[in-house]
C-alpha cells in the first residue's frame, strides 16, 4: 500500500527522484534503488513508476507466489497473484498505459490485416510508437495501416536495376561521356507491379564501367575526413586504406587512416576516408592515386577494381570547422603574502593545451595577448612566451612571483589565440582578478570544454569527475583564519532540478559515479560552481564549468550464421541482445538489410519477423553459391532521440549439400565472481593484446578438421602469429602481430567433412591506440631547480585517437635505464 500510495501522476524525471527518496527509506538497498529510479525516469511518461506491482517485485517486497487481495467480477475479494501491470497491483485494475485497441485499418504488425486477404502492415515510423505492458515493461512499437495493394510495399523492387543499360555485347555499350563502357553478360531482373500482380523481365546483360574510378575528392567541414566521389557504385567495405591507395597517398593521408564504403543507396558511390592523424596533404593539388591490383575498392556491378588517380586533386573543405580554443586557469590570483620572496611563491598557469583542433586542421600557432588592464610585467611575460617556436612550446603561460609582486591588484582580461593550418583562427578570453593575498583561496578547475561553445560533453555512463586546484600561495603563513572550505551546487539551463549528493557537495574534487547521475537530462546544460572561502570569512571565491550529458551510442549485437548455410536449412539473425546503454530495458527499433538486392528469388518474399528483434531467412529463397551481406541498424523508439547505430556485416553464402556449419565467437574470459560467467567483450578489441576466438561447431560436425586464416585485410596472415594451438583448433588466440593498424579483422574458418567442407567467420573492430603524431606531446616547466625542492609542471598536448575517444592521461616517472619508478592515475595537485 506503501508503494501503491507513492505513484502519483508526475513527469517521469520527478518520480524517479520521489521514488528514489521512498525507496532509501525501504531499507531496500541503495544500488537496488538507483537502477529501479533509473527505469523509472526512461520508462515511456514514466510508466513504471505507476505499476505498484512491478516496483515491488523489482525491489524485492513481493517475492514468487506473492498475493494481494482482489476484487473479483461478482463482488467478492480473494487473494490473488500480483499484477505487473495495473495501477494498483491487481489482476482486475487498470492497466498501465491504458490498451489502445487499433482502430480501422490500424495494425502493429502484419498478421493484424489477416482479415483482409493479402494485406500488409504499412508503418509511418515518424509517428510516435504505440508501447503496451508485458510482464511490467514497456513494449513499444510503431503503428501502421492495413494496405490491401501489395504493390507499394514492394516498390523497392519496381526501382531496382532501372538504372542498368541491357546489353548482349561491347558494341552496345557506346562510350557514355568519354568513358569506355562494357557489356557484363550477367543475368538480371527487372520488375513491374500493377494491382498486387509482379511480373519479371529477365535480361542477358547490362552495360558497365570498363575501368571505375576516383571522380572527386573532398576535404570535409570538420576536417576529419575526405569524402570521394566514385564513377561506379563500389562494393561495401571498411579496412586499412593502406589496402586501397598506393604508399605516395598513404604518405600524405598519414597513419591509420580508414577508407570505408557504407552499405545504403548513393552512399555506395562514396568512398569516406577517416583521418586518423595529421595528414600532408596540399589541398587543390595533391591527389588520390590507387594501389596497383586492389581488389578491395571494386565496383557493385561487374566486381570489377577501380584503379589509377582522382581525375580531380583533393579539394579543401568550404565551410571549415575553426579550432576551439581553451583557457583553464584561476579567476582569482593572488599576489605573494607580504614577507615572502617571489622565488619562494608559486607560479599561476593559464593553460591553453586543452584547445582543439581537427585531424587534417591541426592546431600550428598560438598567440597570447593583454586583452585590459596594464601591467608591464605581464604583458614581458606573454611577450617572452610568444617569442618560443611551436604552438605547443606556447600553451602554458606562467605568472610568476615576481609578475605578480609588480603588477597592481586589479582586473585584466587575458585573451589566446589558436590558428590551425588552414589559417583559421579561434579565442578564447579569461577575466582574472589580481588581489593581495590572504583575503580569500585561488582556485582552478581543470575541466576543459570539448566543443565550440565552451561545453563539457560527459557520457554519464561514465561517471562525473570535476578536478580543482587551490593556489597554495593564496593563503598566507600564520594568517588566521586558514582553512579553506568548499561548496559544490549546479544549475540546469532548463531550470529542473539539479542536486549534487550531499556526500560529496564540500569536497576540493567533485566525483559523481553512473548512478549519481541517473536523474540529469540529456542534451540540458548544467553548470557546475565550486565555491570556496576561509573559515569564519564571508569572502569567497568561485569557478565554474558547463557540463552537457550526452546519450551513449546505441549498442548493437546481431548473431547468426556468418559462412556457408545449408539451402535446407532456415536461420535466424537476432539482435535482441542490442540495447541502450543508458537505459538497457528501453524498446528499440530495428531495421534489417540485405544485399545484393532483390535478396530474394522471390518477389513477394521478406522474411519472417516473428519478433521486432529477429529476422528468419528461408535460404531457399536465396540464389546457391551467392555472398549476401546481412546487416541490422537499430534506433530508438523516442521521437526526440535521432541515435541509430549498425552492426557489422554478416556474410552468407547458401550451399548444396550439407556443408559443415558453426558459430564463432570473441572469448573475453569469465567473472571473477562467478567461474560460470563469461565476461561480455568490449565493442572494439585492443590490437596490443591477444585475441581469442571460439569454434562452436553445430551437431552433427563435431568431428570436423577446421584451419583458420585471416579473411581481411589481404596483406595479413596468421601463420606465426598465433599460439602454440595453432590454426587447426577450434580455439585461435591471435597474437597482437598480426592485427592490421587500424579498422577491422575478419577471421574464416574452414570446416572440412568427407567430400564437402564449409565456412564461417568472424569480424573483430579493432581499438587504435593514441598517438602523438607530431612530438613532443609531453613537455614540462621548471618552478624551481634548487635542491631539495625541485618541482615542475608537466602539461600534454597534442595527442589523438583514430577512435575519437575520451583520453586519459596516466603520468609517472622512469628511471635512466627504463623502469618505471612510480606512476599515479591520481592527478598531481588535481591537475591532469
């Protein structure tokens, strides 16, 4: 009743945290707590939070067989099992959402228009999803309507192959635009669909490029990457461009670049090239040459390789990105306290490493300047660094004692300036107040923005940690009162509530995990203020940082059959394990595709969706001998949410016979805490460690001979870069060597029964490492050299990561001879 009692009408945000203040003084258990809040604020209009029945269950109040009393159709009440999902618990309550019966044509899924004879679901995915209760969670999913007229739905066929010129020979295939065309005497289908009716014209061949090639090629708006125009749609691939251009374009692309064409439509006549290092290239004049005898860029039609130059250089980008400039240091500083000597104090840095540039924009200057305010000593300080050679030899400006001591307390506006190498430049300005000392702390976060607009993007999956540096000097020896408190508090720009856990509100370092965080929106603004002020002083000091949490990737699994197929035989593709990270019992949408196109022999066939999730395939309905590539792209149900995220390609092949057949599967090791476990592996492998890859072989093959080798890319092989197993187990550890460096590895396996063998195989995205494509990356400043107080400030710039993730930094020290002496993943004096 207690529970029943709490479920109140109010937006999903605020009953989570209601719930979650009910719920801590349940003596329930505070991880139990925060995950059942956590369902309740991304439950569609906060739904779970009106299913007393479901939130009791999930916290552990009403265990199996638990009853509440019900009152039945004649009047009489009776204990019954408890209700998932009604409003008060009860077999005979209310549902939670009400049932919405589809009215007219209106249909979830094609077996709702059973009642008209060959009709079918036709959805509108832009309208919002229509979600029922199963077993107490949301079940979302579009609604449609019933359309008798098969023709619509399969107008992806009426289109297909409209494009391709028939032909029966060279000679008809004139010269299109001074390129040579051919006839690729390969059979193939167009259709027609009138009044549900399809007929199928079948022709002998069609006309294609005779040599594709690179038309155009483009520098992107981010700079980030090239996008390439082809002259022939190209068949779909992701891979070390090492394995499409030649070494005099790799030079200039730089390392690790990765060349990709995507699955879908006009996409298919791009190549993208991913730059994953600073590139050097001359824009509007270099090209894109291709390596001799590629295979893997080759032409949809006719598989045929593209080869030669760009017929046009690689064009700079129109609208380029400028670099994003960033200032972290105090907006109070204080001058040395009376008596001491300016060596003795401690120099204030503004740190300008934390600005931004782009992969093929990188940051080549930076300028420091007095925006107000006059002082002769800083402005020789800001002159004497702008004097040294190299952006990063100028990110770190440094006020010493006896800047200080000489220059008057006031206010003064400092101002950097970023240019990256295609002249664009961005700034950034920090107001400072200069103040005698001891009057109150000098602090500094060190939580720089990471876009344009002076915002810091945090997965809140991740966790919140936001680092602050006191200035020792601002407190004075002997100076009463000493002791310095702190204060955290946080606003949202929408005005919801933004509360920062007791816990952790008057700490120097502001530290929130996952579960902290459940109740911040997504894509709001909150700013976060440190306050500080000495004991019994009502003076204080303050600094501030935005903070946007963004929504983590869409996580996508899609498991099947990945090789040969018995044409006997249907399998299923399922992606029912992908899910939403930041809410895994949130209802995601899927969308399958297969390639080439039509998938099917059979015109009207599409399949068996049984379950949003899955997808069952007759492979009679596919042609023997041909590689399809299946692939799933899932997105959220929610209107305002645009995430999609696609799964890797998996590729099959129907076959005669009955061909050995297996899955295989990446091996990450077991839970600590539970032998019997396995340990889910991360999305993307980490090439400097071994992988692991299991054979499962399905009944009937268990006495198959396998032999492992490395499908993609080309150039590598396995050979001796595995264990001592070898590569004829059903287990494979591959050792780092063989990793390409960057992009993807697909591994095959061959399964050899008496007269007939099969395949299977297995994609593994790799985790590129950071690097410093331009050194030094690391570099220090000296406070002081005098025995025994040595001390300096270390500072890194510079770095990427092919991955675009999150950096972090571990700083340590190492001995003449290599060892590593000592290392901390705390950061020294809260700066990092």
């Amino acid at each position: 009743s207690s529970c029943q009692g709490f479920c109140m009408p109010m937006v999903a945000g605020k009953m989570s945290q209601a719930f979650s203040t009910w719920c801590n003084q349940q003596n329930v258990g505070s991880a139990i707590c925060s995950s059942i809040a956590s369902g309740i604020a991304f439950s569609p209009n906060g739904n779970l939070a009106r299913r007393p029945g479901k939130l009791c269950t999930l916290a552990g109040m009403c265990p199996a067989g638990c009853t509440v009393p019900t009152k039945l159709a004649d009047g009489t009440i009776a204990k019954q099992p408890v209700d998932l999902c009604s409003s008060d618990g009860t077999a005979t309550g209310t549902p939670v959402p009400a049932p919405i019966k589809a009215s007219g044509q209106a249909c979830l899924v094609d077996r709702d228009c059973n009642a008209t004879s060959g009709a079918w679901c036709s959805f509108n995915y832009s309208a919002p999803p229509i979600c029922t209760c199963q077993a107490g969670s949301d079940v979302c999913n579009s609604v449609g309507t019933c359309n008798s007229d098969i023709c619509p739905k399969l107008q992806f066929l009426v289109t297909l192959n409209r494009d391709k010129a028939p032909c029966t020979t060279n000679a008809q295939c004139n010269q299109q635009g001074g390129t040579a065309y051919v006839c690729q005497t390969t059979p193939y289908q167009t259709y027609n669909c009138s009044n549900s009716v399809v007929t199928t014209t079948t022709n002998t061949g069609y006309c294609v490029e005779a040599a594709p090639s690179i038309e155009s090629a483009k520098l992107d708006d981010t700079a980030t990457t090239i996008v390439a125009s082809l002259s022939a749609n190209a068949t779909t691939f992701t891979t070390d461009c090492a394995q499409v251009f030649d070494a005099g374009t790799m030079s200039k692309l730089g390392a690790n670049a990765i060349c990709q064409v995507t699955s879908a439509g006009p996409s298919s006549k791009q190549l993208v090239v991913s730059l994953r290092n600073v590139p050097n290239i001359i824009w509007d004049t270099d090209k894109l040459g291709i390596k001799d005898n590629q295979t893997v860029l080759a032409s949809y039609a006719g598989r045929r390789a593209f080869a030669g130059q760009s017929t046009a250089p690689i064009a700079r980008c129109t609208n380029c990105a400028s670099p994003v400039a960033v200032i972290n240091g105090p907006t109070l500083v204080t001058k040395p306290c009376p008596g001491s000597a300016p060596e003795d104090y401690s120099p204030v840095y503004f740190d300008a490493s934390a600005s931004i540039g782009a992969a093929a924009a990188p940051i080549t200057d930076v300028s420091w300047a007095l925006l107000t305010g006059t002082s002769d000593a800083i402005t020789n300080a800001i002159d004497s660094l702008n004097g040294q050679a190299g952006a990063k030899s100028k990110m770190l400006l440094k006020l010493d004692g006896a800047t200080l001591l000489t220059t008057d307390a006031g206010s003064y506006s400092l101002v950097v300036t970023v240019t990256n190498n295609l002249g664009i430049s961005a700034n950034s300005i920090v107001t400072i107040t200069v103040a005698e000392a001891g009057g109150k702390p000098s602090i500094t976060l060190f939580s720089p923005s990471n876009d344009a607009s002076g915002v810091l993007d945090i997965n809140p999956t991740q966790g919140l940690k936001l680092n602050s540096k006191l200035q020792l000097d601002s407190i004075c020896k002997g100076a009463k009162p000493s002791k310095v408190n702190y204060m955290w508090s946080c606003a949202a720009e929408d005005g919801s509530s933004c509360t920062v856990p007791a816990a952790t509100r008057a700490v120097k370092q502001l530290k929130m995990d996952a579960a902290g965080l459940i109740n911040f929106k997504r894509n709001v603004l909150y700013t976060f203020t440190l306050t500080a002020g000495f004991t019994g002083s009502t003076a204080v000091s303050t600094a501030t940082v935005v903070v946007r949490f963004t929504p983590s990737p869409l996580y996508v699994q899609l498991t099947g059959p990945s090789g040969d197929v018995p044409v006997d035989k249907a399998f299923t593709l399922d992606a029912s394990r992908s899910k939403d990270p930041d809410n895994p019992a949130a209802s995601l949408r899927y969308e399958f595709t297969c390639l080439p196109q039509p998938c099917f022999n059979d015109p009207v066939y599409t399949g068996t969706r049984s379950k949003a999730s899955s997808w069952t395939i007759d492979p009679t309905k596919l042609t023997i001998g041909t590689q399809y590539q299946f692939a799933v792209t899932v997105s959220s149900t929610s209107p305002n949410d645009p995430r999609t995220s696609t799964s890797p390609v998996m590729t099959v092949t129907p076959k005669a016979g009955n061909p050995p057949t297996g899955t295989v599967t990446r091996f990450c090791g077991y839970d600590p805490n539970d032998s019997k476990t396995l340990l889910a592996c991360l999305p993307r492998h980490n090439p400097t460690e071994d992988l692991v890859v299991v054979l499962g072989l399905d009944k009937g093959f268990g006495k198959a001979k396998v032999l492992w080798s490395i499908a993609e890319p080309s150039d590598k092989t396995l050979q001796e870069n595995v264990n001592a197993k070898g590569i004829s187990k059903t287990t494979l550890t591959v050792r780092p060597a063989a990793f390409p460096t960057a992009g993807s590895m697909r591994l095959l396996v061959t399964m050899f029964m008496p007269g007939i063998n099969g395949t299977a195989s297995i994609t593994i995205p790799l985790n590129t490492p950071p690097s410093c494509p331009s050194p030094p990356c690391f570099f220090t400043d000296v406070n002081s050299a005098v025995f025994p107080a040595y001390t300096f400030v270390g500072s890194v710039a510079g770095w990427t990561d092919a991955d675009r993730d999150t950096l972090l930094y571990e700083f340590g020290q190492v001995r003449l001879d290599g060892v590593l002496w000592a290392s901390t993943t705390t950061p020294f004096d809260g700066q990092a």
